[in-house]
C-alpha cells in the first residue's frame, strides 16, 4: 500500500466535499445541475476507491465493514450510471458516509500520532 496517508487525506477531502454538495438539499430534491450531480457522483466513487485502499488499517478494528458491498457500490456508480438507484445512494449518504467519516477521522488521528 501506498502511504496510508494520501488515501486518508484524499478521504478527508471526498468527504468535505460531499458535505458541501449535499448540504443545501438540491441534489436529493433533483434540483442540482447536471454538473452538480456529476461532481458528486464522481466524489463518492473516489472516496469509495480510497476507502477500500486502506481495507488493511480499517480491517483490524472495523470488522463489521461489508466490504464486498462497498466495492460493489463503487462499481455501480462507474458502471451503471445509467440505472442509478438514488434512494440507495442517499441510504449510503445518511448511514454509511457519516460512519466511514468516523472511521477516517480514527485512522487520521493514528496517524498523526504515529508521525
């Protein structure tokens, strides 16, 4: 793996930005611009990828994580984009997102310990 570092920054900065995307409620009520939506869906896929890069850190105290799930999310947000299933995806947003930004946080506050 990689510096563990990079994936948790590239992490960190996936996760401002889908805060920031979603914050005003336009996306989830359908009123974002194609732009808008193409940002976010190309956020949560870079997220997802970085997360599964640091499956090796998470895995030894996370083992709850259904990672053939996330990996398959992935995927479908690359591949299906044409058969999107928006009400999965905001499931992911309200209960997934907030717990892999905790996750993150753990892993960011290990490392700078480490340094």
């Amino acid at each position: 793996m990689k510096n563990p570092r990079l994936y948790i920054c590239h992490c960190q900065v996936a996760l401002a930005r889908i805060r920031e995307i979603t914050l005003d409620g336009r996306l989830r009520r359908g009123e974002a611009t194609w732009v808008e939506e193409e940002a976010f869906l190309r956020t949560m896929h870079t997220l997802l990828e970085s997360f599964t890069s640091l499956q090796s850190l998470v895995s030894r105290d996370h083992h709850d994580i259904d990672w053939p799930g996330l990996t398959g999310f992935r995927g479908a947000l690359v591949h299906q984009y044409l058969e999107l299933e928006w009400d999965l995806i905001w499931d992911v947003v309200d209960h997934e997102i907030p717990r892999l930004a905790a996750i993150i946080d753990e892993l960011a506050q290990e490392q700078e310990r480490r340094r």
